[in-house]
C-alpha cells in the first residue's frame, strides 16, 4: 500500500478515505461485507489507487470539491464588479483554454478536525490575477452508518463582491447494465469544447427522468431544474449483489451535471450550484439558467449533500 496519508472514517460497513494532499479529496467510498461473498468489499464511488495517491492526480480520486467555481470559463476570461478574471488553463492532462473545476481540487487543504466519523478540512486562498478575490473555503464529511454527509462552505474573505460557484465532482463505477434516474427540467447544448450552446428540453432529460442505462448516454452536459436527487442502480455482479446509491442535495445545488463518455469503466454526476461559464452567461440568460452567486465581503455560500448506498 502507498504511505500516501489518508484520513480513514468509519461508521459500520462504510468507509470513507479522504486525501487532504489530493485536492481534498474522496479517495475511496465503500462498504466492507461482513459474510460469504465474491467480493470482500463494495465500491460506491470509483477508487483511487495507490498509484494516482502517490501522484497526487486529483482527476483520478473518487470526488473532489468546486471552489470557487464549478466547470468552466470560456478562455479563462471574465469580469465582475469591476475586476477583471484571468485564469490560465488548468487541466494537467489536456491542451484546453477553458480553466476548469475552479482551484480547490488543485491545492492541499488543511486538517482542522479528524474524529472517528467525521473530518473538516479547510482551505485558503489568496487573491491572484487568476481569481482577483481572497477566499477560504471548509468541508465538514459526516459517515454514519447508513450515509455520507458532505457540507462545503465557501467565504469571500475579499473587501469587494466576489462570484461563486460551488459543488462536488463524484464519480460512480460504470458496471454494464448501471442505470441512472434524475430529474430536471432542461439541459444545456454544447459544441465541441464542452462549452454551453443552447438551453433545451432534450432526449437525454426525457430518458433521465425515466431512468436510462448509462450505457446508452454519450454526455458532457449541464442540466437545470434539478429536482436535487439521483439514483444510480447497479445489478448484482462479481462485485456485489444488486444494489443502488442515493445522491440528495440541498439549495444552491439546483444545477447537475453529467459526464459519462462511451467505453469508460466510470461516469460522473455533479451536484453543482451553477453550470458551464455561468459568469460570463448570466447576463445574457440570467442567473435561473446558469445559476451562480453573487457573495459580499464576509459573507459565506453554504451546500449539503448525501450520498446513500442500498442493498448491502
């Protein structure tokens, strides 16, 4: 095993590992069985290895939080309140202008309590001309028996209005035959670059609502109107019997996002408080089809969601 430090908590048959290092990360999800069984563990988000511990590939963890924003901005390019938003491109694997999932999974974060179920980890950031606007952020991960419980907060420490988009980034072991059901009300549209086009009520959040097998979708896509549940189901296999998760969320997580591209042994689903370069969006849309916030000096955006695993 790697000597990687790991916060390990436990409540019952579930585990939780958290990499403060790694982006203050969600290394591993999963629940120990406790009788005859083929496997001795089940995964409830994909887990790190050892190796992308000992490299600190945050992509590669099983969720990591979205601060100060969620998704993208278009060239790295905004302003707001008279400050002008300069990020570089981030993603450490892709030749990309567009910045991606803010700048939280790229730093450590610190350990500000460690118990036996739960943990808080903390973060801050300085202003930059990539992000004009000094935060600090907290995440608080509560393991009970039956659930995981993540809150976030995210505080503008600046003397000016600062945007503010926050979220967490989980993804989910794509077995043959997992399903998925969540409702919304519309998605946005996207070109190439992942770069929202046009909000509409498609195919994919007709098949969502209804349940759909992952298998079927090929998307990268922001979703509104969300009705802050999903379900993912998987059927009883070699590594475990038939089982589901629950993800809830409260407001400001209104907006989802899907990633599930074809052949991959994962996908993500995103419980997010704003899509796809919302601040530079929202003024042509307004802030229901894009969502974000708007934080004054001091002032702090909270989220809450679960996770809860079925059937073991």
């Amino acid at each position: 095993m790697s000597n990687h430090h790991l916060i390990h908590l436990a409540a019952g048959a579930l585990h939780v590992e958290i990499s403060p290092s790694v982006g203050g990360s969600i290394a591993r999800f999963y629940s120990v069985l406790d009788r005859a069984s083929t496997a001795s563990r089940v995964d409830w988000l994909r887990p790190a290895s050892d190796a992308a511990l000992a490299s600190r590939d945050t992509l590669a963890m099983a969720s990591f939080p979205l601060v100060p924003f969620c998704n993208r901005i278009r060239n790295g390019s905004a302003s707001f309140a008279g400050r002008e938003i300069r990020f570089p491109p981030n993603h450490p694997a892709m030749d990309a202008p567009h910045p991606l999932h803010g700048i939280g999974w790229q730093r450590p974060w610190k350990v500000v309590s460690n118990e036996q179920t739960q943990a808080t980890l903390a973060l801050e950031v300085v202003a930059s001309e990539a992000w004009p606007w000094r935060f600090s952020a907290t995440q608080h991960l509560a393991l009970t028996e039956r659930r995981l419980e993540v809150v976030l907060t995210l505080t503008n420490e600046d003397t000016a209005d600062m945007p503010a988009g926050i979220g967490h980034h989980p993804y989910f072991p794509h077995l043959p035959g997992t399903r998925l059901t969540s409702a919304t009300a519309a998605m946005w549209e996207a070109d190439a670059e992942v770069m929202p086009t046009t909000l509409a009520v498609t195919e994919a959040v007709d098949k969502l609502r209804n349940g759909v097998t992952v298998a079927e979708l090929a998307l990268d896509n922001n979703f509104v109107g969300w009705e802050h549940e999903a379900l993912v189901e998987w059927p009883a296999d070699n590594a475990g019997p038939a089982r589901s998760l629950s993800m809830e969320a409260e407001e400001p997580l209104d907006y989802f996002v899907l990633y599930c591209p074809r052949g991959f042994d994962h996908f993500c689903a995103e419980p997010v408080s704003q899509c796809t370069d919302a601040i530079n969006l929202s003024p042509r849309y307004g802030r229901g089809a894009v969502g974000g916030a708007s934080l004054a000096p001091g002032e702090t955006l909270r989220a809450r969601f679960t996770l809860t695993p079925r059937g073991i």
